[in-house]
C-alpha cells in the first residue's frame, strides 16, 4: 500500500509506518494522507485535516475515489461505519460542505454536485436524500 502525505511545505510520497503516519495526522504535522491499494475499482482514498488548504469545515474528511460507475458498494460500506457524520457521493467533484451543512436540515440536499448524501440525525441513524434529476 502506498501513502502520500500532504503538508504546506513538504508534499510527496514517504516511507513511514501507518502507525507514524496517523501519529503526524493527529499532532498536526501532516496534512493529510492519500491512500491507494490494489482493488482495481478505488483510485485512491483521501483524508484530509479540519481547515486543510481553506477549507472551512472543522472535521476530518475523507475522499474515495472510484474508478467504475457503480459507486455503490463503497456507499454501503460506510453506512455500516458508527464513526461517520455524513457520507456523500459527488459527480464529478466533491461536494464541498461547511459546519453549518452537517445537519439534517442544512444538508446541501438538492445542490451540485452531490449525487446522494447522508447525514446523522442526533439518535445516530442516517437520514438519506439525493438530488432531484436536473
């Protein structure tokens, strides 16, 4: 498995342990990590941290990047996963959100890119939506 790391001044791939890796994520010192593995169908998986390059939400965010139309058993996966906030499938590019848009009520629901997304309600169960067909 290859990581790549991301940091204001050192961008590139390394050769550290993940145990090392998640270590620098979580005292700041990396930005975030890119993560490809050899299921042809994932080109990468992408974690960045709270604010990284601009961006104004406050939680970590990871990215999935398929390479097949069928994205779907990737979205049924991360259903199961108890540690998740919101979960969205983007056409094209991600969808971009902001504190104030991981709720039920404020969730982007009918806005591009999104494709479908979800989000916790406060008793921990998924509200689902997907934008209307332009």
């Amino acid at each position: 498995m290859a990581y790549n790391l991301h940091h204001e001044l050192a961008p590139g791939e390394v050769a550290a342990s993940l145990s090392e890796i998640l270590k620098g994520l979580e005292s700041g010192e990396l930005g975030s990590l890119t993560v490809r593995n050899a299921d042809p169908r994932i080109r990468y998986g992408l974690i960045t941290s709270p604010r990284l390059d601009g961006c104004s939400l406050n939680l970590w965010m990871g990215t999935i990047e398929v390479g097949v139309e069928d994205w779907r058993f990737v979205w049924d996966q991360l259903l199961l996963q108890e540690g998740l906030k919101f979960i969205c499938v983007g056409s094209e590019e991600g969808v971009e959100l902001t504190d104030g848009q991981i709720a039920a009520e404020t969730f982007p629901w009918t806005e591009w890119p999104l494709i479908i997304g979800a989000v916790r309600t406060p008793d921990r169960k998924w509200m689902i939506g997907e934008r209307p067909p332009s």
